[in-house]
C-alpha cells in the first residue's frame, strides 16, 4: 500500500469512530422506534398491557384506516391548516422581510420583535390566544367589537365555523416572524447594484420586485416553503392545547395519539401514525432533491 | 416633492407599528392578564391596564401548583439533552465537516433525513422502548427522546460551522503528530465555541419547548415538565381555569426565553438560518 492510501485509509476508520455515537444513539432513538411503530401497524394490541399482547392481523389495520371516516376528516383539517397557514406566513412573511430589509431607525429593535413569537414556547402561546380568544372576556371579541367589526361576541373556539381559522391565525401569528427572518436572509444576498442599476434604466419599484427581487429570492422561498410544509403538516401542540380533539378541528397527528395514547390502540395508532409518515415522507423526499447541499 | 417625502415616510412608520403591535401585542396581554385580580379579568368590558397589580398570582403559581417542581423537571431535561447532544454531535459534525470517507453523503442524508420525521410516527414504539427499559414518566425517558430531533440539528449546526473554520492550524498540529481526537479537542473545539453557544440554545429550546413526547412519556409532576404543566393547568372546579396563574406561568417561562433570544440575537439567526434554509 502506498503512503497516502493507507492515510486516507485510516482517515476513514477515524470518521467512522467520530460517528459511531451519534449513529448507534440514533439507531435507538429513531430508526427502531420507526421500525416497532411499523411493525406494530400490523397487530391488534393494547398499550395498557405490559408485557405486550400482540395479535396478528395482517393489513386489517390499514384497511380500517382508509374507511375509517374520522382519518380523513384529520387528513382534510391537516391539509387546510397547511395550506392556508404556510399561503398567509410566505405572503405576510415576505411582506414584513421586504419592510424591515428597507433602512430606518430602529431596525435593530424590529428584528429583536421578530424573534418574540417564535422564542414562546407553542403550548404557552396557544394558552395565550386561548385567553384572548374567551367569548365573554376575551380581548379579540372586544377589539373586534370596539372597531364595529362584529357585533356580538363570537365563541371562537366552540364555533365549528371559526375554530380552524382562529388556530391558523395563532400559528400565523407564531411562525411569520421567523419566516421573515429567513427570508430576510435570502433578500440581503442579492446584490444592491442590481437595484441600482434598473433605477437607472427607469425601472420602478413595482417592476424591480417582480423581475429582481422575486426571481433571485425563490431558491430561498421554496426551501423555506418546503420546510414550512413539513413542519405543518405535523401539527400536534397547538391544535391540542387550543381544542384537544374535537374532530372539527383534529389534525393527523392528534388524531394519532388519540387513538394510541387515550383509546390504547397501539397497533389501530401505529398504523394512522405510519399513514402521516408516508405522506410526510413524499414531502420530505421533494424537500432533500431541491436542495442538493453541497458537503465539501 | 417634498410633501410626498414625508407622507411616505409616515405610512412607513405606521406600517412598523402595525407590525410591531401584531408581534408584541399577544404578550403584552400576558403580561396584563398575569396582573390581574379575579374582578379585573373577568371584567366587561376589558380592562387594557390592571389598575391594582396583583403579584400573588406569580406566587400562586409556585403554591398552588406543583409549578417549581416542573420548572425543575424542564431545566434538567433540556440542560441533559442540549449536553448530550453536543458531547456526541460535535465529534460526528467534525468527522463529516472535515474527513473525506466513502458513504459520506449516505451518513449525511440519513441523519438529515431524521430531523425531518415527524415525531408521531415514531410515538408508537417509542412508547414501547421506554416503557420495556423502565424509563416511563422518568427525565431519561424525555432526554431519550429528545435526542432524536436535537441530535440531527446539532450535527447539522456544528458541521456548518466547521466548515467554515480555516484548516491551516489542524493540519499544523498533525504535523506535530496530535491524534484526531487531541485535535478536536485542543484545536478545533476552543475556535468551534461560537457554534456550540449557538446549537447548544437552539436544542436547549427545542427541549425546554417540546410537548408531544412529553405529554405522552409522563403521567404525574415527578417529570411533568412546563409545556405540559401549562397545557394542563387546572382550577378548583373542572370549568374554571385559572387563567391569571396560567398566563403567569406563562410570563414565567418565556421571559428567560426571551433574554436569551435578545442576548444572542445574531448568533442564533445565523444558526437558524444554517440548520433551517440549508436544511
């Protein structure tokens, strides 16, 4: 062997040995609680029996699930929390980018407001709009009010009508901010004499955000939309807190541990629980081909 | 011309506010709320100041619910986690930032790939394998659990910070026949410093965060920890929620967060945007 093989050799054997931990603790905390999750989608069993009682059932699981009307209402309420949530965060999120990208005093101080939605913790921010959302108490039916925007109060939460919306808007409220700041990010990459430039070509702000801003923006935008997706179509903390699993408003993941942890069917719960991964899955899959990361 | 100059400037600064507002307002009524006295809060219409600050609420917190003890449950959790997590992801972040290996982008993938699960696909069996090794509604059941979302970020952060680290002072000390490890550990953790504050405090708030596996893995206060405690906070009848000691628990427990946030403000934007746009 000569000299540099038998280094880039030993290379190797180093790397794998730095690996080895983080890949033996993520065989145990992810790739066999996946495995076991799978493995018992295929079983009737109960979880409040230990040691566990399996019995086979073959793909009676999955079969149920696809009748399973419940299933699809989570699936419909998750698909509309999804889109309409991650449609408003690009929109408002890209608005308040390009607003604070701009130079004022006091930018330091709004990028620090920025942070403030994202650094509450979900469940206390779901008891807070909870709060706020109160029929008689609440501080959204008195602003609303005040503005003569409505004219009674409205229950928010008990209204099968306004429960979805009024969780989108927590959720919008929550994630905009930090949509904005990668966002942001994006929009300080692309270079000011481009801009400078088409002003002196006569071009105007309306006509600059659509042919420079937005075209050199997108790789940001869709790896933020993608990642937003993902986090969306997972939804548990805030649509727990706020309506627990009222199936007006249930997402998949809800609806999951309901049938795992509060009805005990952990093999009926694994296989819904394998049903949101497939679907996450396809999506996650589209997310790692459009990035194409460059590792060295 | 001129006109025109200061009317745009104005709506400017009013859409700030507008913004500004938005963002802060939710708090702020936490913030009120955690003040108010029973009369205050229950009053119609609401009242936007509490005219008699009431702080028992934040020592009811402690007295009447086991609120210290689930304090103390999150700070051990996401303190061992966010450890945990640095201690073995910063080897694996140097091996994948620094070597060149056959199977790399494989390891890579995969280990990217799992900080994308969705955590319910794995609450089945995850269940299963805490409840077998004897660790349901203990801290380790959570630091376990834990790891399967802080790890993958921790590798993610740290690799990216790596790479960014010039080669010239490791390759030094090989010369002087310093082992990988003695490298790590002499030559690249001290420059890696700003990398582990920020990966570090992002795990810890993903922990000290976390619900889900929480709200599953513990069943009483001996590990309850915060987020849970909140979502679940009860009053002296099941109708009546006390909503002064929540929003004070509240108030509690994103304040720290908040100082921490402002504190490291940069720091973490860039982490954010490292482990969140590029993957």
């Amino acid at each position: 062997m000569t000299q540099p093989s038998r280094l880039a050799a030993r290379r190797t054997r180093t790397a794998w040995l730095f690996l080895l931990p983080s890949l033996l603790v993520l065989l145990v905390v992810a790739a066999y609680p996946l495995w076991r999750t799978f493995q018992l989608s295929f079983y009737q069993v109960s979880i409040l029996q230990f040691p566990l009682q399996p019995e086979w059932v073959g793909l009676d699981n999955y079969r149920f699930l696809l009748a399973d009307p419940y299933w699809w209402i989570s699936l419909k309420n998750t698909a509309v929390f999804t889109v309409v949530s991650v449609a408003l965060e690009t929109v408002l999120g890209l608005g308040i980018a390009l607003v604070v990208n701009a130079n004022f005093t006091g930018r330091g101080l709004m990028r620090t407001a920025m942070l403030v939605p994202w650094a509450i913790p979900t469940v206390v921010s779901a008891q807070m709009w909870r709060w706020m959302y109160n029929d008689v108490y609440g501080v959204v039916n008195d602003l609303l009010m005040r503005a003569h925007l409505i004219a009674a109060p409205l229950a928010w939460l008990a209204d099968p009508h306004l429960a979805l919306p009024g969780i989108i808007a927590v959720d919008v409220w929550k994630t905009t901010p930090f949509m904005a700041l990668l966002l942001l990010a994006g929009l300080q990459s692309i270079p000011r004499e481009l801009y400078e430039a088409s002003t002196v070509d006569g071009a105007s702000p309306w006509q600059q955000f659509w042919q420079i801003t937005l075209p050199l923006l997108k790789p940001a935008l869709l790896v933020a939309l993608i990642f937003r997706t993902l986090d969306a179509l997972r939804v548990f903390d805030v649509i727990y807190v706020m309506t627990g699993t009222n199936p007006t408003t249930m997402s998949m993941s809800v609806y999951a541990r309901q049938q795992l942890v509060d009805f005990g069917a952990l093999g009926y719960g694994s296989a819904v629980s394998m049903g949101i991964f497939l679907i996450i899955a396809l999506f996650a899959a589209a997310y790692l081909v459009s990035l194409r990361v460059e590792l060295d | 011309m001129r006109w025109r100059y200061w009317t745009g400037r104005a709506l400017f600064y009013l859409l700030l506010a507008v913004i500004l507002v938005y963002l802060i307002f939710p708090f702020y009524w936490a913030v009120v709320s955690s003040l108010k006295s029973p009369q205050e809060l229950f009053a119609t219409p609401v009242l936007y100041w509490p005219e008699h600050p009431r702080w028992q609420n934040y020592v009811d917190v402690f007295t009447q619910q086991p609120f210290g003890h689930n304090l103390l449950n999150s700070t051990i959790v996401a303190g061992l986690t966010t450890l945990l997590s640095l201690f073995i992801g910063s080897t694996a972040a140097y091996a994948l930032g620094r070597f060149r290996f056959l199977g790399k982008h494989t390891v890579f993938y995969a280990i990217l790939s799992v900080s994308m699960f969705p955590q319910i696909s794995v609450l089945g069996g995850m269940f299963v394998l805490i409840r077998s090794l004897g660790l349901y509604n203990t801290w380790w059941a959570l630091v376990l659990a834990y790891m399967i979302f802080t790890l993958p970020f921790t590798i993610w952060v740290l690799t990216s910070f790596i790479r960014e680290i010039p080669r010239e002072l490791e390759e030094a000390a090989y010369v002087d026949g310093a082992s990988p490890m003695q490298v790590l550990r002499i030559v690249l953790l001290p420059l890696m410093a700003p990398g582990l504050v920020t990966a570090g405090l992002l795990a810890f708030i993903q922990a000290w965060n976390e619900f889900l596996f929480a709200l599953t893995f513990t069943i009483d206060n001996s590990a309850r920890t915060v987020p849970v405690a909140i979502a679940l906070f009860s009053g002296a009848s099941q109708y009546e929620l006390p909503w002064a000691q929540i929003m004070a628990a509240s108030v509690i427990v994103t304040v720290p967060l908040i100082v921490l946030v402002l504190v490291f403000q940069q720091r973490l934007v860039s982490g954010l945007t490292a482990g969140a746009v590029k993957g």
